[in-house]
C-alpha cells in the first residue's frame, strides 16, 4: 500500500509570494508549447480491404475487422501528429495525407499494432492519395502567402520507410481529389474542375486536358470518368468519356437534389453520396442514390437510403457499403454519433443498414478534474480521457448522447450535460469506464449552457432567460422557475447566491451585450439586483459576453468584440468595471492568479490577475487548429480542439506557480479506481476539503471486510492510495470511503 499526498499546503511567506510575483513578471512572453494530444475526431477517410477497413478519425488510424458487419471490432490503432484527410494502402503499408503535416507511413503487418514508419513534409498541403505499384501520387494544395497553391506530386515508395519525390505538377491552385488510370492522373482543381495529368513520364507530368465540374470526387472506370458533381445545393452525377484523354466527351448528365459529394461504382452500379444540403430552409441529412450505368447514357436510379447524418465518403466491398456519417454537419438525427456505417446492398434496390463503427467525433468542449478529462463531441457525447500521463491520454470510457453536446457541468459523481436538441442529460460518471444515463429533461429548445449548483440547474434555452430546475431527484426533474433577460442568453455562471448571465442581440444595427446578475439564494423566487453595459454605438458590435469566471469579488467576462473585462461585483447591485484588456476571447478560466483565454481564431493567452485592475499578458500560444473551448488543471492547459481533438499544452511559468500555490479541494469526493476492471493492483483517489479522521476500506461481494487501507486524520488535500489484489480472487469487490460523518462507497472489479 503507497498512500500520497499531491497538495502542498497553503502556508507561504509574503516574501516568497513577492518572490514568485516578481519572477513572473520578469518572465512576461514565457513560452507555452504543446505537450500530449487525444486525436481523437471525424472519420475523414478510410479504405477497405479484404474484410479490413483502415479508417482515420482526426489523427488517429484504426484498423477493423468488418468480416461480422453486425459487429466491426477494433484491432489495433496509432496516433498521429495532424488531421488525416484521406488514406490509400499497398502491401502492409498505409499511406496518410495529413494537410500541413505531410504524408506520413504506417506499417500496418500487425494490425492490432500499426506503426509509424516514416513521414515527409511537402511544400503544399497533402489532401488525398492514390497509389499504383510503387509510386504514390499526391494532390497538393493550401493557401499560402495570399494565393492558393498546389498541384500533383509524384513519389516513389519502394522504401517506404523513406519516400522520394519524382515529379511534380504545378496547376497552380489547389488540388483535391484524385483518380488513376493507365497513364493519365485525374485531379479535382479548386472544386471547380478536373485536370487530366499524362503520367507516362514520373518525374515530369504534363496537363493534357481539362473537364468543367465542380466540388466533387471521381472514379474512373472501362474509360469513364464519373463524376460526383456539387453546386450549391443542384447538380449530381455527371459521366465522361475520356477513350481520348486529351478531348474528353460528356455522356450524361443527371441531376437530383443536393447534388453528389463521394462516389464509388461496382459492375453496372454507381453508389453516390451527396452529404447534407439546404432543401428550401431546411437542412437535410446526408443520402445514397444507387444507380444502374449498364447504360451510361440513361442513367436509372433505382435504390435510395436516408442517413440520419451526413454522408461523407463511401467505399464498396463484397455486396456491402461502407459511410463515413456525421461529419462536420449543421444538423443530424443521428442517435448513434459520428463513425461509420455498413450497408448491406446485396439487392442494390434495397439498401439495408447491418453494422455501425462509432467514433469520438470533433471535440467541442472540455472539463477537467484530478486527472480526467471529460471530452465534449459533436455527433457523440461525452469522451473520459485519462491524462495521468499528459504525453500520451488515453480514453477510458464513453457516454452516447442522443443530441449535440454544447457544455457540461460536474458536481460529486454525475454530468450534466446541455445536449442541444437533446434537451439536459443526467450521467452517472461513478465508473469513469462505463458512465451511464440516469435521468434526462426534455427543454424542447436547443440547449446550450448550464450551471449547477446544490439541488438546482441552471440551463441556458429558448426564450430570454433563466431555467431553474430541481434536480434532486434524476428520474423525477422539473421546472421551479424562470428568470427573464432582455436577450439572448449566451453564457451563466453561478456561484454562491448568484447568478451571473452575459446575454447578446445582433442586428443590422449594431450588437449589443449585457451582464444581468440575480439573487438567487431562494432558487423558487430569483430576484434581478445588478445590470451591467458597455453602452450601445450605433452600426458597431459593442460587449459580446460569450463566458465569465469569477474570483475574489471580481467578475472576468471573455468579450468576444475583442477584450478581457473586468468587473468589481463586491456590490452585485452596482457591478463596476476596473479594467478592460485587449485580448479576443470566447471562453475564459481562472487558477490560481491567472487568467486562461481561449479564441477560435486566436488560440490561447495566459494573464497575471495578481492585480485585477491591470492583468498583464504573460504567454500567448497562436496554433495552427482552431481552438474551441478551455480547461486548466494544475497549470495544465487543455483546449479541444474541433477535428484535431484534444491538445495539452504546458507554460512553464504557471505550472511551477500553481504547483506551489495549489488550491484545496472544495468538497468531499470519491472517485472511480483506474484501472478497472485491474490486475492485480489499482489506484483509489480522493478529496477531502477539510481536516478530518478517514478511513479507507474493502469489501468482498458478501461484505465482509478484506483490507484497510487508510485509518487515520488527514488534512483537506488530493490523496491516491494504491491497492494490490494479488492474493484475492477474481470478483467485485467494494471500497468505502468515510470522512467525518459521511460516507461514499463505489464497486471494482479484479479480473485475473
């Protein structure tokens, strides 16, 4: 048994305070760079072979078994440092494009342990692959210095531990997707139309020819280029004859709503795609239109299937379909999250969904505590990641939700999560490897910010206001009042006996935000006692008060307009602003005596609040991925990060400070043992906010008590305290936790 204490106490002198003061703002710029990431995102990519699928979601690949369709089973993954676009696969190797990360090499023999092998930067971004023998070929393209670039590489990768650049095409402008046939490369320029590439010679590819269509991928097949073609919300699937590279002919045109994004044909049939579009005011989701080509120049639809979300990209093996689904849209009634889907279309005229692979999805929020994280997905719902280790997270357990997550909020051993058109979720998080749903509240409106506190949440929904709900009992959560504002809300944040909510309204006019505090030490009669305005300017945005923090009697409001307020609530009847600071940011967090602002376009700043009425910029880190929501932990910076996932970054100035100056926990917690299932030892951590006699035991299934753990006064502070099973059977077993009078017990399970 190792017992350890991770919070240094409080008691520091006032010189070694103006020490560490001093020291910081000696060290104004310090750096902050990435550390560890959870690439966990959309499944952007994938192709099949043999039973095989080799999908990337975000920057992980994943090798699955789909031989049961019912049932795809993981094998293997490996991680990577970008966005994986598209993935291409020859021998026992697995080829990624990664944007601006480059091409990068996976071995791929053992595929319950893919292996990076081998990476190369290139001038352009890499977007898609298609490889042929030995020679991988690459369409490039980015915006660079004011002007788009790009054009087609060509590689050879007979070591494909060191790849080498042959040729290279020069469109100019970017390149998307790419065919292969014979001896001419078939690219997808700007969206806007395809270049026909002459190859015959690697090192120097010529333009032969040029075809008008747009946004689409192509597949070439008996000396027809079809074409997924998109035009805003029209067009569809276009066929060519290029017999004669040089004069390609159009064959047909059929044209069907939504237009097609992805295409993939098999004897006389071609599977289409068209992802979501706008049909009238409404967003639709994603389809497939099966079509019979045995006569290309009369094309006949003849089968149809609705994703409940967007279709993306589709690939075709043995009578089945497989779809990426969920990927970067606006709307979806998709129940299962992002992933990909498989269809059975052994009768192409009736499609039959068999099998779903869910993936995590893009990363929109992120909450920390102790050493978990609790990672929001758009198309998912709630991702626990073990961060222990902050170089390499791990996802530990995954919560599905039926709506788009939007935020989250954490008290004792349940989520709370707003879940968009879900209305508000109730998860158990007891067993971080297996959170479940305990109770929901229907809101009828896109949910979108809470806030808890005691018994009550605090939602952010439809009309202008507050939602106050009880929600004591999880099966049983109803309405006790309602606090009107004149705006819409946009952010809450409740602490003690208030509320704090920053509302916005938006017009041709001008935007216009305020602060609107309430009393609401009676959650059954909120009361309005403070407002607060930067005033109005006519054909100008002024306050956008998209998330607040408080701290020490002063309120830090993120003003998306392009500043840092803060505001002196002391008197919440009369809030007064004491400083305003440039710094674009749409959500903000507090530790210690900083200050962490997150902006989309902006990344991260990190402010010295040791003097509210003149926070002073420390370190800004400026990142090429947008950066979407904030959390800090000791110092640790967590940001997620869209289709990049979750990114760790570390300032060497705020985490010395903060581990010296490390606040106490605030309430009395007992968290799940990681691992679990374990053999034979695991790890019990807790917090005790107060100085008190603890006492830490196990118990068998029958109840009888087999171990002792701790017994003895202990002083407010974190504590992980090991357990070693070797000499006990495999079972559940059950630890309880006793501080003071109360008391908190959780189930393990030993598996030998």
């Amino acid at each position: 048994m190792v017992e350890s204490k991770t919070v240094k106490g409080l008691l520091y002198s006032i010189s070694f305070i103006l020490m560490v003061v001093n020291q910081l703002h000696s060290q104004i710029g310090g750096g902050t760079e990435l550390v560890g990431r959870w690439a966990a995102g959309s499944p952007n990519a994938f192709t099949v072979e043999n039973n095989i699928v080799f999908t990337a979601n975000g920057g992980i690949l994943q090798t699955l078994d789909i031989s049961d369709p019912s049932n795809p089973v993981l094998l293997g993954q490996v991680a990577t440092n970008g966005v994986i676009s598209d993935v291409a696969k020859s021998g026992n190797y697995i080829y990624l494009a990664e944007g601006d990360s480059g091409l990068k090499v996976i071995d791929v023999s053992n595929l319950g342990n893919p292996i990076q092998v081998s990476e190369l930067l290139l001038p352009g971004s890499v977007n898609t692959l298609v490889i042929d023998n030995q020679t991988l070929y690459v369409a490039e393209g980015g915006f660079d210095g004011g002007q788009w670039i790009g054009g087609m590489r060509t590689l050879d990768v007979t070591d494909p531990f060191n790849p080498q650049p042959l040729g290279f095409y020069d469109s100019p402008g970017e390149s998307n997707f790419i065919s292969l046939v014979g001896d001419y490369i078939y690219i997808n320029k700007n969206f806007v139309e395809i270049l026909i590439i002459d190859i015959s010679d690697l090192n120097n590819p010529s333009l032969v020819s040029t075809v008008d269509a747009r946004f689409g991928n192509t597949y070439l097949s008996n000396n027809l280029l079809y074409v997924a073609s998109k035009r805003n919300s029209g067009e569809g699937l276009k066929i060519f004859d290029v017999v004669i590279p040089t004069s390609p002919s159009l064959v047909s045109n059929t044209i069907f709503s939504g237009g097609a994004e992805d295409i993939t044909v098999s004897g006389n049939y071609a599977f289409v795609t068209n992802g979501e579009y706008v049909d009238g005011n409404n967003w639709r989701d994603g389809q497939i239109r099966i079509f019979d080509i045995s006569d290309p120049v009369n094309l006949t639809e003849i089968g149809f299937y609705e994703s409940p979300g967007d279709v993306a990209h589709i690939s075709y093996a043995n009578y089945t379909l497989i779809i990426s689904e969920g990927v970067n849209s606006n709307v979806s009634t998709s129940e299962e999250g992002s992933g990909l889907r498989i269809i059975d279309v052994t009768n192409p005229a009736l499609p039959e969904p068999v099998g779903f692979f869910e993936t995590p999805g893009i990363s929109v929020d992120v909450v920390v505590r102790n050493n978990y994280a609790f990672v929001l997905t758009l198309y998912g719902g709630i991702s626990v990641v073990n961060i222990q280790d902050i170089s390499n997270p791990t996802q530990i357990g995954y919560y599905n939700s039926p709506g788009k997550p939007k935020d989250l909020s954490l008290k004792d051993n349940l989520a709370y999560l707003a879940d968009g058109n879900g209305g508000l979720r109730i998860v158990d998080i007891s067993d971080l490897t297996n959170p479940v749903e305990v109770g929901s509240y229907e809101t009828g409106d896109s949910f979108s910010k809470i806030d808890v506190s005691g018994d009550f949440a605090y939602v952010l929904y439809g009309a202008a206001g507050i939602h106050i709900l009880d929600i004591s009992n999880p099966l049983d959560i109803y309405e006790v009042s309602f606090a009107g504002i004149s705006h819409t809300p946009v952010s809450i944040l409740v602490q003690g006996n208030y509320a704090y909510v920053g509302d916005w309204i938006s017009s041709h006019w001008g935007g216009q935000g305020h602060i609107w505090i309430f009393n609401i030490s009676d959650p059954f009669n909120p009361i309005q006692i403070g407002e607060y305005d930067e005033g109005y300017t006519m054909w100008e945005d002024t306050f956008n008060p998209t998330d607040l923090a408080l701290k020490d009697n002063y309120l830090y409001v993120a003003d998306r307009i392009g500043y840092m307020v803060v505001l002196d609530v002391s008197d919440p009847t009369h809030p007064v602003r004491v400083s305003k600071t440039s710094a674009f940011a749409e959500n903000i967090e507090i530790e210690g005596d900083f200050v962490y602002l997150s902006y989309s376009y902006g990344g991260v700043k990190i402010f010295d609040i040791l003097d509210p009425l003149i926070p002073q910029e420390i370190s800004t880190y400026d990142p090429t991925f947008s950066v979407r929501a904030i959390d800090v932990n000791h110092g640790v910076i967590l940001v997620s990060a869209l289709d990049y996932g979750m990114m760790i970054l570390h300032n060497e100035i705020t985490t010395s400070v903060n581990d010296e100056i490390e606040t106490l926990p605030n309430e009395f917690v007992l968290n799940q043992n990681y691992p679990n299932p374990f053999n034979p030892s695991t790890t019990i951590s807790y917090s005790i906010p107060s100085s008190e006699y603890v006492t830490l035991k196990i118990y068998d299934i029958l109840g009888s008590e087999i171990a002792l753990l701790v017994n003895k006064e202990q002083t407010a502070g974190f504590y992980n305290v090991e357990f070693n099973a070797n000499n006990f059977p495999s079972g559940i077993y059950i630890y309880t936790l006793q501080f003071g009078n109360n008391m908190q017990s959780k189930k393990m399970i030993l598996l030998k």
